[in-house]
C-alpha cells in the first residue's frame, strides 16, 4: 500500500504528499494537464517545443538549471500525447529552492525570441535524428495517421513535421503557454523525506499566491473501426518490417489490464509465444513485440517485427495471424497465466521500489481521476482471467479492426 495524503488549494492546484524516510532526497514533480492531444492540428510539436521552453528560465531566475545545482539538486521533464510531466530531485534541505523555482515558471516564464530560436533549434535536431535520419524513424507518425481516424493521437508528441515547430512564433508559444500553464491545470506531487504538514505549508507558501485560469480541454472521440487498413511504404532500410495496430479502451477500463496481459503472453520474454514460435521456431522474424500504448484515451495494441530476410511479407503476416487466432479459440493454460501474472506482480514491485516511480505514478492517476488507483493496480491485474483474455482477443484484435503498415526496404 503506498500511502499519501492529498489537498486542493484555493487556485485549484493539487497537492500530493508521499512520505518516505529512507532516503535524504525529495522529489518535486508538477504535471501539467498539457499534451499533444491539446495541440491544434495546424500547429503542433507545441507540447514537446514547451518542455524544452521551460528550462529557459524567468525574470528572476534567467537559468533555471544554476540554482538547482548549487543546492545538489537535479531536473529532467518528459511529454507525451496527454501531459507534460517537470520533475526535481533535490537533498531535503533544500526543498525550497526546487518549490520557488517551480512556482515561477509556473507564474512567469520568460518566453522571448532567443529562447525560442534556440529551443526550436535544438527541437528540430531531435527531429532530424530520431524521425528523418533513422531507420524506421517516420514508422509511428504513419502508423497513428494510419489508425486514429479523428482523435488527436493521429500524430506523435514530436509534432506532424518539421515545418509546423519551425514556423512556430512568439505569439503562438506565449499563447499556449497562456492557455494552458497554470495552478488549475497542475498536479504537483511533493515526496520523499519530509513530512507532510511541511511540505502541505511550503506548497502555501510558494504556490498559495499565484492566480489561476479556466483552462478549456477538447472533448475527443474517434469512431468505431469496421473495415480493415493497410499502408506500405518503402525506404533505406535493412529489413522488412510490419506494424500491426488495434485501437483498444483507455486506461481507466478494466479492458486496459487485460490487453496488458495479452501483450506480455505474446512477447515478454525468451519464453514468451511470438519468440518462441515465430522467431526460435519458425525463424521468421529477427525482433518482435507486443506492446500497448497506455493512452489516457483510445489507446493502441501494436505487434511489431522485423522479418527475417528469407522470409517473405505475407508469411510472416500469416503467422503473427495464427498466434492471434490461437488466442481467439483456446483459453490460455492456468498455468501459462499464473506464469505471466507472477512476472508482471514481480515487475511492478520493482517499479515501485523507486521513490521516482510512485512520484510520477501518484501525478498520472491523480489526472486520470484518483491517485488512489495506483493502491488498485495490482488487483486489477489479479482479476484478468482466461475468459476475460479469450473475450478481448474475438472483440478487439480482429481483421476488420486492424491496421497494418508494411514498412518495406527499398526496391
């Protein structure tokens, strides 16, 4: 059970309090209900381009960075498709430092021409080197065109193209940051070695005074898939590769754990189905997985491969094919599952060993609606059954809802 306490101040923004004594550190974690999603399909790569902007410093502290090592601390951030997460790691001590910090660019960032050319600069290299110049690099801004028909996750956290973050301008940062940063648009998750009527009392302290706004969040919906997709392309690469995407529920739906479940069946591990049959048996992939996206909405279930070079397309399609069919038409074993079960339960309970790993997970449920849900994991991976399994796979992974992208070398 990982314990917390939780208070809303008076401009809506929400406090978390995990306390742990054994370590001398604490950890300052603000999210932001901000992600790619909320970006206007014209202007997107906003989210990502803002993470970088925020290390740009304000009026008061020009470099964001400098104070915090001075007091031994250390921060990163991270963006997805529904939020932006900023976290700090400092000795206890010195918690103010990382909550005054925090607190002013949350208030008054100082966005101007400089920071902005040399954060789009620095944006538009990480595009040129994982998604122009790699190797499959573009694969996940065809496939989620490919699958998502309306919802904003037809396009990855790096933005849709290079053009729409080089012609991004002042006014349109400033705009975005307006709209969307801001206490009532905040989860800020305090843990680690202090207690928590200090760290309840510096949060008033430091964020009690700033003003907050309405922020307005689309509503997304994406149709039902009747009919089948495919896509191919061709490109510089070293081996045939295919994408195999379903939408699935979103997080929140009891459908999530199961659809967890199936994936590490099919490819966690030496002894898992799709390595033991398809690649150690059959030979004919290189590398392959099965993998879901954990989207706040309609998320994805993707298998993925690489395929041997003596292997043609369609064979190794037909075989991802019949392992998915095989789970339609028999329930998995007792003790195949048992088996999964204990290495997914052996998983989390690394995971939450990590002081980090409980800061980022209270912020996430909290947005999903309850920081409790992490206490409830657990069971909810213990009620997947055979049955729920077998359902999952007639209802979801099926041809009419599938996408495939064939990502072929060039001919």
């Amino acid at each position: 059970m990982i314990e917390f306490s939780k208070i809303v101040l008076e401009n809506e923004l929400k406090v978390i309090h995990h306390y742990d004594a054994s370590t001398p550190f604490i950890i300052v974690n603000v999210l932001y209900h901000i992600g790619a999603k909320d970006e206007d399909e014209n202007r997107t790569g906003f989210a990502h381009l803002f993470e970088h902007l925020m290390f740009g410093g304000t009026k008061l502290f020009p470099n964001f960075d400098h104070p915090l090592q001075d007091a031994g601390g250390e921060n990163n951030a991270f963006t997805n498709n529904d939020y932006t997460n900023y976290y700090d790691v400092i000795p206890k001590e010195n918690i103010e430092t990382a909550l005054c910090l925090e607190a002013d660019r949350m208030l008054d960032l100082d966005i101007n021409e400089q920071s902005l050319k040399v954060q789009k600069d620095v944006v538009c290299e990480e595009f040129k080197e994982h998604y122009i110049n790699q190797p499959y690099g573009d694969a996940w801004h065809k496939l989620r065109a490919l699958v998502y028909e309306q919802h904003p996750y037809k396009w990855p956290t790096i933005g849709k193209n290079l053009k729409q973050i080089e012609e991004a301008t002042l006014q349109d940062v400033r705009d975005f940051y307006a709209a969307y940063y801001s206490p009532s648009n905040a989860i800020l998750v305090i843990s680690g070695n202090i207690e928590k009527e200090n760290a309840f009392s510096l949060t008033e302290k430091y964020f009690g005074h700033l003003k907050s706004k309405t922020v307005q969040h689309k509503a997304f919906s994406e149709p039902e898939q009747q009919v089948a997709k495919t896509q191919t392309t061709y490109s510089d690469v070293p081996l045939n590769a295919i994408f195999i995407a379903f939408k699935i529920t979103d997080k929140k739906n009891k459908d999530y754990y199961t659809a967890d479940t199936i994936t590490d069946i099919l490819s966690t591990g030496t002894s898992s189905r799709l390595y033991q049959n398809l690649i150690k048996k059959e030979k004919a992939f290189v590398e392959i997985d099965a993998y879901i996206t954990g989207s706040n909405d309609v998320g994805m279930f993707v298998i993925e491969g690489k395929i041997a070079e003596d292997c043609s397309v369609e064979r190794a399609e037909s075989l991802i094919w019949n392992e998915l069919e095989q789970l339609q038409k028999e329930l998995i074993s007792a003790k195949e599952l048992q088996k999964i079960k204990n290495k997914m339960l052996t998983y989390m309970a690394f995971s939450e060993s990590s002081l980090m790993n409980r800061t980022v997970a209270l912020a996430h449920f909290e947005l999903l609606g309850d920081a409790n849900q992490i206490n409830q994991e657990i069971d909810a991976y213990e009620k997947v059954s055979a049955e729920a399994i077998q359902t999952f796979a007639n209802a979801y992974l099926i041809k009419s809802r599938s996408n495939t992208l064939y990502y072929l070398k060039q001919q």
